[in-house]
C-alpha cells in the first residue's frame, strides 16, 4: 500500500520520489525500534507490534507521515521580532521523528536543564527526535525532546530553510503504556493520545 501523495500534478515523478523517501526513512524506523528493544532488554515482538501498520506496511491503521516544512527566512537587512521563531517550541507526539534538512542553521533541541542547544548542520545526516509515546513506553528512561526553530545569526536568518519530517508513530490502536510493567502512566490508545497532546497545545 502507498502513502498518498499531494504532489502528483505539481513536480513531475515527485510522488514515486516522496514514496521512494518514505519507505527509505520507514526502514531506519524499524531499525530504531530494533535499537531500542536491544537496550531495554524487552521481548521485541511487544514493541515491533505496536506499530504494525508502519512495519508491515506504509501505512495502515498508523498516521505515521512523510511532511514537507518551509520555514521563510526574514528579509534581507532586517532584525527578527522579539521572541520571533521560525516554529515554536513543541516535542512530537509518536515514537521518533526523523529530520532531513537543508545547510541552513536554526534548528534547536532543549536538554534536561532547560538549555536551548544548537543543531548545526550536517550534510548526509539524519536528526532523530525522540517523541511523546517513546518517553511513555520506557517510563521516562527515553525523554521526549522539545525542539524548535530560530532565527541564528548571521547570513542564514533572511535564507528560507526546508526540511522533511518522517513523524514514526504507534498505530492508531496501540496502546500506549509503560513496556516495562511499571504502570507510571495509565494505558491509552494512541490516537486518542496523540489528540489528547493535539488539543493541550491549542490551549
């Protein structure tokens, strides 16, 4: 099954392109998840069938996505607004988030002390993000990252930047819930604690 595109009319052959992405990021997702039941020691099958509809297939009964972000720079000259973001601060609701990004700078994760750290960037590299369900499954012992974008210094604040985002998620049935038995959150359905965050960050 294939991921519907929204680019089929507009760029041409962008569609088997974008899918070609899709599934490319899809396999370092499943190694991931391999990655994390190695170092949690829990029993795989658990975690791999969690998120079936990503394993199996691209994508059923999961909203995991492929997501292309434009962020304009500011014109040429001129200062950013106080407190100006090109996105604001938020941590993602899935399992882990892949970011592809261009050369240009802006990019910020905040670390446990509240420090905001830049992510310079890296050419051939992915940035991996862990998300809101991942830090629920392994009962904090994985942080859910918050991260946003800035306008840096220098010549790259008036310069568009562009990213693809691979959002790795439960299936929508899952249930989320500590992996390790320690019931330090009550066990939800994904979707409805994916719309549970939805509706906490519009407040």
């Amino acid at each position: 099954m294939k991921k519907e595109m929204i680019f089929t009319e507009e760029v041409e052959n962008a569609d088997e392109t974008l899918y070609t992405v899709l599934n490319e990021l899809r396999k370092q997702f499943i190694r991931v998840l391999e990655l994390i039941i190695m170092a949690l020691n829990i029993d795989g099958n658990v975690l791999l069938n969690l998120h079936k509809g990503i394993v199996e297939d691209v994508c059923k009964n999961n909203h995991s996505q492929l997501r292309y972000a434009f962020y304009p720079g500011i014109p040429e000259g001129t200062e950013p607004k106080k407190d100006q973001l090109r996105f604001g601060e938020h941590s993602d609701y899935g399992t882990v988030s892949f970011v592809v990004t261009d050369n240009v700078s802006g990019f910020e994760f905040q670390s446990t002390s509240g420090e905001w750290l830049a992510v310079p960037p890296m050419p051939d590299a992915l940035i991996m993000i862990v998300c809101d369900a991942l830090q629920r499954f392994t009962s904090d012992r994985y942080r859910a990252v918050p991260h946003r974008g800035v306008f840096s210094e220098g010549q790259d604040r008036f310069t568009d930047r562009q990213s693809i985002v691979f959002f790795g998620c439960p299936d929508d049935d899952a249930i989320v819930e500590s992996l390790d038995g320690d019931r330090k959150y009550s066990p939800i359905p994904f979707l409805q604690y994916g719309k549970q965050l939805f509706l906490a960050d519009l407040q």
